[in-house]
C-alpha cells in the first residue's frame, strides 16, 4: 500500500507543526510547508527524530512561482497528494484595534495570505487531490470569522473588532463551502475548523488552548471516512460551546 501524504502549510510551529506531528503519528508522510528554510527543515528534522517521516517542502502561499515549484516537486517526488492542511495565516494588527484605523495595506496582506493564498495553492494542487483515493481538504479558520459566533453575547470575543482579519476567515469559511458544492460527488472533502484561542506567536502566546489539542480536530478532518462530511465549519472541545459544529 502506498504512504499517503499530507502537505501542511505553515507547519514550522505552533498549530501547524502539531497537525504535521499528529498525522505523522498516524503513519502520513508530512511534507513541512514553510517560508522559511532554516525553520522548516529545523521543523522536519524535529519530526524525524521523533520517528515520523517528515520532508520540508518550502512554500510561499502568497508567490505564485513557488506554489508552482512546490506541485511539481510533491507530484515527481511523492507522486501525488491526498491531504492538504491550509494553516499558514497572518493577523498583523492586534484583534481590537479599531476597524476605521486599519489602512487597506494591512488588509490587502491579510487577505493575501488567508484567502488568496488559500485559493492559489489549492486549486493547484486539485488535479493531485483528484486524483487521490480520498483527497482531503482542511481549512484552519477562527470562530472571528463566525457570524453566528461574534454576534452572540453569550461568546467570548463578542463585541470585538476582528477587523480584516475576522473579515478573511469569514471569506475563508464561504471559500471552504463553494469548493465543497464543486467537490460533491467526488472522492474530495473540503472543511473548515477553528483551533480555538490557541497559544502561538499570532496571538503572542495569549491563548488558553495548546497547540496539541486545537491540532486534534484538523487531523480528525483530514482523516474523516468516505462517510464524513464536507462543506463544514467544526472545532474541538471549546469550554465555551460543547457542540462541535460551529456556527457560520
């Protein structure tokens, strides 16, 4: 039997090192996507010595050329593609700053990365997922892209401007259920999951969630059977909402 292999990107740290470590563990090769060369062969090479067959594979979601070199390496190298993680993102301005003050360069950058980038490495390595014997798609998103969570009192970060950032999850979660209608009838699935308030270097380590246990339901994702769903929005045991669908 082939090794299934599974591309996550912005996978050197935080949540996205934790989802390449969690699906290494269930015997996946992990291809550690990065900006960074140091740190995601550092990244890899960590995951190695722990056992898991990890290969860093550089990737810039915002540049076209090197989306384009990274699907021709992943194609001839490891001959195809069945899981892609899109977890690399960027915040920029503190969540509560004021809307009216962020310029539209800040934004342009968020959505850039989150949206943009999202849709550009996806849809180039579509044919591979196609092509796959259960092609699986995870979007990591936020419950700040969450209408149905930002507008209800009774949620933690109601009442706070999320600004471009909530704005690009938000276009993240509507992108996550149009490829799913494209998908439907097909061996792909494509969902949406928030990690929840998690300690990382977007948030300066604030977070009350670890990166191991927000990574838990983006592996379940992209691990789901012929018989899970898609066109999904989930998160993984936030005290503050039991239920484990999430709210568009």
């Amino acid at each position: 039997m082939t090794k299934r292999t599974a591309l996550i990107t912005g996978a050197n740290k935080g949540i996205g090192l934790e989802i390449a470590r969690g699906l290494g563990g269930r015997g996946l090769r992990v291809l550690v996507g990065a900006r960074d060369a140091e740190r995601g062969e550092g990244a890899a090479a960590q995951l190695r010595a722990e056992g898991l067959d990890a290969v860093f594979v550089h990737l810039d979601v915002t540049d076209g050329s090197s989306i384009a070199v990274a699907a021709q390496r992943i194609a001839s190298e490891f001959g195809g593609l069945d899981v892609l993680v899109n977890n690399a993102g960027v915040a920029l301005a503190e969540i509560g700053d004021h809307t009216s003050t962020m310029t539209a360069a800040t934004a342009r950058t968020i959505f850039e990365t989150n949206v943009i980038g999202v849709i550009a490495l996806t849809n180039t390595l579509m044919p591979l997922l196609r092509d796959a014997e259960a092609g699986r798609i995870v979007n990591v998103s936020s419950e700040v892209g969450s209408f149905g969570f930002m507008t209800d009192p009774e949620q933690p970060f109601s009442g706070m401007e999320v600004g471009a950032y909530g704005a690009s999850k938000s276009a993240l979660n509507m992108m996550t259920v149009s490829y799913a209608v494209e998908l439907k009838g097909t061996s792909v699935k494509v969902n949406a999951m928030t990690p929840g308030y998690t300690k990382t270097d977007l948030n300066h380590n604030t977070g009350w969630r670890s990166p191991q246990e927000s990574a838990k339901v983006a592996v379940d994702l992209a691990l789901i059977g012929e018989d899970g769903p898609s066109g999904g929005f989930f998160q993984e045991g936030l005290e503050y909402h039991a239920d484990t669908v999430v709210p568009w």
